[in-house]
C-alpha cells in the first residue's frame, strides 16, 4: 500500500521530523503539507498549500480529498497561556480542522500529536493535560477510519532538522544516556514517523500510542523488511 498523507505543524520540531521520516519512507507516495508560512522543503513527493487560518480550512477542503492519512503535529505550548487561549489553540482549532478532514476522507487514519501525561478523564489538575484529553476524546467521535493519539516525551530530532529549539541541542549531545536510563520516556521524531506510517498501514489494537508502543511500531514499520 502507498500512502497519500497530510501533515500539519512541518515548520516546527516534530512535525519536520514526521515530514523528514515519510521523504524517505518507501511506504508514503505523496505529501500534502498544509502551513501558515513555507515550509523550505522542495521534494516531488510534495505539494504544499499555504493558509493562514486552520480554524476555517472550507477555502482548501477540495484539495484536501483523497489522502490516506493525517499526521497532525501542530500544537502550541501551554507555558504563559491562559486556559481559554489555550483551549481556543488547541482543542478548538484541532477538532475544526479535523471536522473537514473527516467529511472528505472517510477512510482516513488520524494521528494526534497529543503528549506523555495527557489527562483522558479531562478532570485532572494540569489545564494542558485536560485540554488534550479533551481533544483526544472528542477526536474518536469524528467518523474517520481510525484515530490514534500518539504521547511521546522527549523527542530526539533527526539530522539535518531546521526547526530544532537550542534546548533540544543540548540535550540531545546526552540522548543516548537518557535513552538507556529511561527508554520510557526517551525516543526518537524518526520513531514517531515510523509509527505513524505503521499504523497508517496495520492499524493498531489501542487508539492511545505511548512511548513503548511508538518504540515498538518504528521497529515493526514495513520500511524496514
């Protein structure tokens, strides 16, 4: 199977990195990426639309028909950000892209990008942590094929990534410490591909992708028979 994908957040860390795995990924045959500013990237494999406003995507939903899956890694930070804003970034804009998505492609497979902590119960004390379950929950009522809602922790960012925050530089130089202290919780943004591709493919018995389970996917990702 050759996969038709959309993804979303490509100008920033993990979804570069996402974008970086499906290039030179056998499995993926075309890239819709869909941002507010270019990305940088010229491949074949690529098409991408610009547009400003990912609370309305009615203006492009044509050009959005026809695709397999979507690699959502668009997101924001909660740091500094009140909950209403927060809520209106997050939850609000995910789920009104994803309504579009959805009415066009009823046999799309939908990866969020959501977080290691995440609250499902949408009643604990972290607001970011209960805006995403929220969304997470509320995503699974959506009719597509399926929706997996990827958590990881700490990414390690592929070589030559653009969108690479100097914290991350640091920490990275130490990734393979951190990796065998704590292989819960530490992993790679080419796993993350990986796994997204997977399940794209397979599909997967949990809609919740934990750190061990994006591990397990990239190990098992077709690219590498």
């Amino acid at each position: 199977m050759k996969l038709k994908v959309i993804i979303t957040g490509a100008t920033g860390m993990v979804g570069e990195g996402v974008l970086q795995e499906c290039l030179v990924n056998p499995a993926v045959e075309k890239i819709l990426l869909i941002n507010r500013r270019p990305s940088g990237y010229l491949h074949p494999k690529i098409e991408e639309i610009l547009h400003s406003n990912f609370n309305d995507i009615a203006p492009i939903a044509d050009q959005v028909k026809g695709y397999d899956a979507c690699y959502f890694c668009l997101g924001v930070s909660s740091i500094g950000m009140k909950e209403p804003d927060y809520y209106a970034a997050t939850y609000t804009l995910t789920l009104n892209f994803a309504r579009v998505l959805a009415g066009r492609n009823p046999q799309m497979t939908f990866c969020y990008v959501s977080g290691a902590g995440t609250d499902s119960t949408e009643k604990g004390r972290q607001m970011w942590a209960r805006v995403k379950g929220k969304t997470e929950n509320d995503l699974m009522k959506l009719p597509f094929k399926a929706v997996y809602h990827f958590r990881p922790a700490f990414m390690k960012p592929t070589k030559g990534a653009r969108n690479v925050k100097g914290f991350y530089k640091v920490i990275t130089a130490l990734y393979p410490l951190f990796r065998v202290l704590n292989a819960n919780y530490f992993l790679t943004l080419e796993e993350v591909g990986k796994a997204m591709i997977q399940v794209s493919v397979t599909g997967y018995p949990a809609p919740v992708i934990e750190v061990k389970d994006i591990v397990r996917l990239a190990k098992s990702n077709i690219s590498t028979k």
